[in-house]
C-alpha cells in the first residue's frame, strides 16, 4: 500500500502529497521571485524522472550508495523551494503558495518511494542501516516544513480568503488539507510547544524503525528448529523437505527449521499431528520479541506509547487516539469503540461455544485435553472437513498462481472495468520474482504499469500490501505504477506453485488497492488514488475479493493442476458456507488486535509513563485483553504488542487506526449487498462503481462518497450478517446488539 511507502517520509512529503516538484515547474515562481532563492542542483540517478514507459524506476541503474546522497540532496532542493515559497514578495494566492508547496520535493519523492519500497520488500543489512541513519532526518525536514511560522502565515492568509476564492471541489480540498494538516502538525503551538514537538518526532522516527528492524528480526532471524520427521509428522513432503533445507541454510544439517510469518497463528500447525511441536512452534510465534529470544521490543513500545501521549497532550488532545484520528472518517475514538464494542458479547459466546465443540473434537478423537491455541485450527478444521466435507489441501489443487492472477483478478477486471493486460519482460525488476503488466483502460490506452512480487523470503517483512513507484497526477502529467506484494510460500523448484484460498482472496484484495490507484483521477498527488483515510483505504481493497467466488471469474480461473477441470460448484458453496464457521477464533483475533490497539493509544502521558518496564508492558497488555471479557487466553490477538508492525513499526501507521480493517469491512459488506441486488458482475455496476468511489481520492467526504455510490448511508447489517454474529444465524447468539452505525460526529 501507499502509506507503507511513504510512511517515513509523511512529514516530510506534507500530507504524503509533496513529493513532486522540481525543475519547469519552479520557473513561474522565480519570475515572481526576484529574490529567488539559489536551487541546489540534484545529482545522480534520482535528479530525474526516470526514461522508461510510465517513467517506473530502472532498478538496474541504482545502486545502494545512490540512496543517501539523493536524500540528502533531495532535502536541500525541498528546503530550497520552501524558502522561494517564503520569499516571494507576491501576497500569498493558492497557486504561489498552495500549489507551489504541493509541488515541492519531487527528488525526495522519488527516491523515497524507492527506498521504502524496497526496505520492504526487498531489504539488506545495508538499506537497513541508511534507514535508520535517515528516518530521523527525514522527519527533522518534515518537520522544518510542517513547523515553519513563515510558510503556515502564507498558507493560512490563503486559507483565510478561501471564501472569496473561485476553486474547483479537488482545489479546495488540497487547500483544507494543507491548512488542517500544518495545524495538526503543530503550526498553532508556541515555539517552545513546536520544538518539544519535532524532539518527538525525532525520537519516535528513531524507535519506531528499530521496533520495525527488530520486529522483522525476531521472524526471519529465528526460524523454529526441530529435531526430527516425527515431530513434522502431518506435513507435506515438500513442507519437510523445505523445513531440512532451511534447518541446513542455517547450519543445523540434518534437523528440521520453519520460518515464522508474522501473525500469532502459524499456518502449518492445523497439519502437524505431534502435539507437542505444535506447542514448540505457537509458543515461538507468541513470545517473539518479548525477551524470551534474543529479540526483545517492549521498551521500544514503553517510549513510543509515551511520546504518543506527551505528543498529543501539547495540541490538548486528552490521549494518541484523540489526537490521531483528525482525518479519519470515524472521526472520534468514541464512535470507533463503540462499532466495535456492539460485537463483543456475541464473540463472546460465539468463543466458548466452538471451544466447547473444539473440546468434543478433542475427546472423540482419544485426546485426554483441552483445547489450546496451537490445537484451535487443527480440530476447527477437523470438524469444518466433517461438516462441510472440505479438505483444504484439494482445495488449493484447483488455485495455480499464475491462472489465480492472469485468468482471475484480471478477468474479473476485464468483466467489471473493460481492462486489459500485457506481460512483460523488458522492463528492470528489484528482485528476480517481480512480475511486470502494462494495464490498458476500456478504451484500449495505456493506464499504467502493475508489478506483482508474490513469494515469501527473509528479505521481505511479512504480510501483504500495495503501494506506488509513480502516483498519478494531472499536474505533473503521470500515470501510475503500482506493485502488490505478497508472502506466498514459493513451491519448490519444478512444483506447480498452488496457493490457498486464503493467498487467492489477498491477491484478489491486493488488485482492489491497485484498482483504487489506476484508476486515480486527480490533479495533486497528495489527494491521488489511495491517498485516503486510514479507514476508509482498505474498503476498496475488500469489496474486490467478493469477485474470488462470482462464477463467472471462478469458472475462468479455478482449474485443476494436474486434470483442468473446473472446481465444482459443490467445493465452493462448501467453502462459502464454512466460512461462517469458527468465526470466534477468525474474527476475534482481528478484534482484540484493534481493541489492543486503542487501549495502547488511550493512555494518557501519566499512565504511559508508569509503564517503565518490560515487566510492566506484559501486565497491561495482558489487564487490556482480559478487559474486553473475550477468551484470550484460547484466542489470542492476531498481533501481540511485541510484533505488532501496523501500530508500533512507524511513528503513526495504524496506530489507533487497526479498528480500520472492521470499519472498512462493514463498508465492504455492505456494498457487496448493493452489487447482488443490482445485478453483480456488470460494466454498468463496475463503471457506477469507478465513478463514485475508485477514482474519487481523497477529494471529498467518504461518507457522501459511500452515500453515491449506495443511495444511502452504510450498514453494520450485512457484516454482522456475513460474520454469522447476527441472530437467526445458525452461529448467531441471541446478545448482538445490531442495527444501525453509531452517530457520525459533524465538523
């Protein structure tokens, strides 16, 4: 996603928007300038937008060492335009000032959306070090921008006549934006409010990417070993022999090794039979990073949850989740809690029912226990496969990457949207796995570049996501190129590379991100494609994995490996009906994750502070989940405090932002609603679709957005619903409180 790219850089891209600027575009504002100030020249590969179609990175051009240098260099010519910006003796109009800003630091926005792509994706010791050495700088210039008296007088005399201006819907946007964001990042505060505000900053960019470098240490680095088959015993020949391999690759030869992946559930435990190694391998996964290993993140999380509370309480914000949510269309903690909370008692008991029939799986099959989280998913699935007769394994013989990809998200795009797709080989890639399209619109023109990156490896942080080496732009004339990257774990050399239904659903969800970017209609970069609220980003994203099971897209794309045959309209509505099952471990490890979340970013400066210790970081993780009253101790969150990338890995992130996923989803269900009872898969719905909410941006409020695409404001219904919490449903609990979304606060 976007935000991954340039989460570092936020500030110093002002509003994740600043990113362009320089060059012909500096020339009008030096004839008004005749005191312009001196442009520092940039140098080296980033000086320039790139030569190749969709001007995408020529990965084969840069080198490790260009990095630093246009960084460095890419700041002064920011900092250089900044001050021309200053200096202008004109009054401050939206073009000389607005405008202006939102063009500078296109070299900054260049390398950085490289860099971070790869320090994601694709990282070394090497990359690792320039980012830790150049995070702190890059929000200490963000900051020089955000925080500058100078720039905020010009900026906000332009916002102060913003009445008696004549500007289009996207214009006023990018001069609310401007003006609420530089207020958010401090420009009210005294000076000595601001300066205690970058020393945060600094200080949370420096923490923030060692929890990261560590989190991401604590997976790769410490892979589980065992020391013999037996303890494999239920995997797969492949699995076994990848588990040898990666045992030798780090220099035990002859015993077994599985890497961790960067959730608390570890997707081989529901096949390994031997109790105890699945024990071994969810308790390595469950204490990674908490000082039990070599790895331990909880003083990082101790400081970077206190500056939080001190940073917000200087805008007089009571606690990080006030402060934060500024621009999310929630708004308040309040109404993000609340969503959320209406859930709780039916998850509940949703929870101690199925560990109760977990319990008699247990029994029946001569187990003398009672269930854990490391047996949870092996006895769901047990009794899924006897309730549904679904076996996962012939399943995924029906899902061949290439096919999930070529013959079903773009089919799905042809069918909805009028796309069209053409591999190819000819362009650079960051890492020989990276796949390369150019995406053609309805009207057969080139819409921009797409790059897929599937496989799972050490180099890359785990999960998956999408974001832009070029954003689209009228301004500047762009298209845009845009990856998803996945984690999928690479089928041996020679092997038919199959995935699971849950790999087919992300890479369907990924494209939805993608979508949300090619089809980006704006003028400004800042406001572009998935330049949106954290809360309403992922909504695109999820409507777009309803098309994994449409018939049409499936029939197209779901052909078995080895025979052709298309997957049987029965497999399907097997896995359609159990997806309702085992909702209490599927969706509740989602719901403590975000309550975790708000409970770290509801502290006050005073309570953060008390939690001086690694000690203390354990107690009030564990009073926070008992709080929620659901059942943590056979249902963990999906993330621990100590792994917890989204809301620790960057200095804002999804921090008080991971109720988003829940949010968005209720959007999601919602829309697909709308979808089934307007006819489905059609042009007319994908065209209505793309008009309304794809290729809005961030131009304008997303509750009017979702209100013309739907005729009406958004339901909790449908996901409660789909979620199997609503009552009448066979897994409904007569408790859930459902109706309507909690009332919106108004500005």
């Amino acid at each position: 996603m976007k935000a991954q790219i340039m989460a570092t850089v936020a500030s110093a891209a002002l509003l994740a928007g600043c990113s362009a600027a320089y060059g012909e575009d500096l020339d009008t504002m030096a004839e008004a300038n005749t005191a312009a100030t001196a442009m520092p020249q940039g140098t080296g590969y980033f000086a320039a937008d790139s030569s190749l179609p969709f001007k995408t990175p020529d990965f084969s051009a840069i080198s490790e060492d260009d990095y630093m240098p246009a960084f460095e260099q890419g700041m002064a010519i920011q900092q250089a335009e900044i001050q021309a910006i200053i200096d202008n003796p004109a009054a401050p109009t939206f073009e000389n000032t607005i405008v202006a800003l939102e063009k500078s630091g296109r070299m900054l926005g260049r390398v950085a959306r490289v860099f971070f792509a790869l320090t994601g994706s694709n990282t070394t010791d090497r990359l690792d070090e320039i980012n830790t050495e150049i995070s702190p700088k890059l929000t200490a210039h963000g900051d020089s921008i955000t925080l500058n008296p100078e720039l905020f007088a010009r900026v906000k005399a332009v916002y102060d006549n913003r009445a008696a201006m004549s500007m289009t819907r996207e214009d006023a946007k990018l001069l609310e934006d401007t003006y609420e964001g530089m207020v958010h990042a401090g420009a009210l505060l005294t000076e000595a409010e601001r300066e205690r505000v970058k020393a945060i900053n600094s200080e949370l960019s420096t923490l923030t990417t060692e929890f990261s470098q560590a989190a991401r240490a604590a997976m790769n680095d410490a892979p589980v070993f065992f020391d013999s088959r037996d303890d494999l015993a239920g995997l797969s020949e492949n699995d076994i022999q990848s588990a040898a391999d990666l045992a030798a690759e780090n220099g035990q030869p002859g015993k077994f090794a599985i890497a961790l992946q960067n959730t608390t559930q570890q997707p081989l435990l529901p096949t390994m039979e031997n109790r105890a190694a699945r024990e071994k391998l969810f308790m390595a996964s469950y204490h990674r990073a908490d000082g039990r290993m070599d790895v331990d993140t909880r003083m990082l999380i101790a400081k970077i949850a206190t500056l939080r509370a001190q940073k917000a309480a200087l805008f007089g914000e009571p606690d990080w989740a006030s402060y934060a949510m500024w621009d999310r269309m929630a708004e308040k903690p309040e109404t993000a809690l609340g969503f959320m909370e209406q859930m709780v008692p039916a998850l509940a008991a949703t929870q101690r029912r199925e560990a109760a029939m977990l319990n008699e799986a247990i029994a029946a099959d001569g187990g003398d226990f009672e269930v854990k989280p490391w047996d949870w998913y092996r006895y769901a699935n047990k009794i899924k496969a006897e309730r549904y007769d679904l076996d996962e394994d012939a399943v995924m013989e029906y899902f061949v990457l290439d096919k999930v990809l070529e013959d079903g998200v773009f089919h799905m795009a042809e069918e909805l949207y009028g796309l069209t797709f053409e591999r190819r080989t000819d362009l650079p890639v960051y890492h020989p796995d990276v796949w390369t399209y150019t995406v053609f619109d309805r009207d057969g023109s080139e819409l921009g570049l797409f790059y897929f990156d599937p496989f799972q490896r050490p180099s890359k942080r785990g999960g998956a996501w999408m974001s832009n080496f070029v954003d689209q732009s009228d301004l500047w004339g762009t298209s845009p190129v845009i990856y998803n990257v996945l984690n999928i774990p690479k089928a041996p050399e020679g092997e038919v590379q199959l995935v699971s239904f849950d790999w087919v659903n992300t890479t369907f969800h990924e494209f939805g991100h993608a979508l949300h970017g090619f089809f980006a209609n704006q003028k400004y970069e800042s406001l572009s494609g998935t330049a949106t609220a954290r809360d309403f980003v992922e909504y695109p994203s999820q409507v777009h994995e309803m098309w994994a099971t449409w018939p049409s897209v499936l029939s197209n794309y779901a052909k078995h490996y080895e025979t052709g045959e298309t997957i049987p309209d029965e497999m399907i509505a097997k896995i359609e009906a159990a997806a309702k099952f085992n909702q209490g471990y599927d969706f509740g490890e989602v719901v403590e994750a975000a309550l975790l979340d708000m409970k770290w970013s509801a502290l006050s400066p005073a309570e953060a502070a008390a939690i001086d210790t690694p000690e203390k970081v354990d107690a009030f993780e564990r009073r926070s989940l008992e709080e929620l009253g659901l059942e943590i101790d056979l249902v963990p969150p999906r993330y621990r405090s100590t792994y917890f990338n989204h809301i620790f890995s960057s200095p804002s992130g999804y921090s008080a932002g991971y109720y988003s996923y829940l949010w968005t989803e209720m959007l999601d269900r919602d829309s697909r609603k709308w979808f089934r009872e307007n006819g489905g898969l059609t042009r007319e719905n994908g065209d209505h679709y793309r008009a309304t909410v794809l290729s809005q941006g961030g131009t304008m409020d997303y509750f009017k957005m979702f209100e013309n695409f739907a005729g009406r404001a958004p339901d909790v219904t449908p996901m409660l619903e789909a979620r199997g919490l609503v009552a009448g449903d066979e897994q409904a609990d007569s408790e859930v409180s459902d109706g309507p979304l909690p009332p919106r606060t108004t500005n």
